[in-house]
C-alpha cells in the first residue's frame, strides 16, 4: 500500500453518519475506507468529465468552428423540446 498520510476532515453530521452507516453495515472496516473509496469514485468522475470534455465535447466544437451552419437558433432549439415535451405529455393520458 502507498505510504499512509494522516489529515483531520470535518463532516456535516448527515455525512458522517453516512460514513458510520457503511462501517456498521460492514461494507467497510473503518471511516477511512469509506473515504478513500468516495475518493476513488469522484476521481473517476473527474476522469470521465474529463474523457467526456476532451473527446465528445471538443469534437462537437471544433465540428461547429469548422461549419457554423450546422448550428441551431435557440428559438428553434426550444420549439423542438416544447414539441417533444407535448407529444410526450399526450401519450401519458
């Protein structure tokens, strides 16, 4: 394991039960477990945002500055989802 560095963290009480709550379930040995794992979690988020930003996202722009035209009015864009919103509301009655 990597070397061990000790910090002091405080809680909001909701999330230290949490963390209680997942020690006394037995999903994890100590606080510090439950940590390191919602540390690993929002490290992979970051990753995939990330991932998300540089591949879809710049495609999408660079995509846009190289054709301007592909591009939608926000008038037209808000019809469309108003459209969708009331076709969707008809098929629930």
């Amino acid at each position: 394991m990597a070397n061990i560095e000790k910090r002091t963290i405080s809680l909001p009480s909701d999330q230290a039960a949490f963390v209680d709550s997942k020690v006394k379930a037995g999903d994890y040995a100590s606080a510090s477990e439950v940590i390191r794992a919602g540390l690993r979690a929002l490290r992979e988020r970051d990753e995939a945002v990330e991932r998300w930003l540089n591949g879809e996202v710049a495609a999408s722009y660079d995509a846009m500055k190289a054709d301007p035209t592909r591009g939608v009015s926000v008038d037209a864009a808000f019809a469309s989802v108003r459209d969708r919103h009331a076709e969707r509301m008809k098929d629930r009655k």
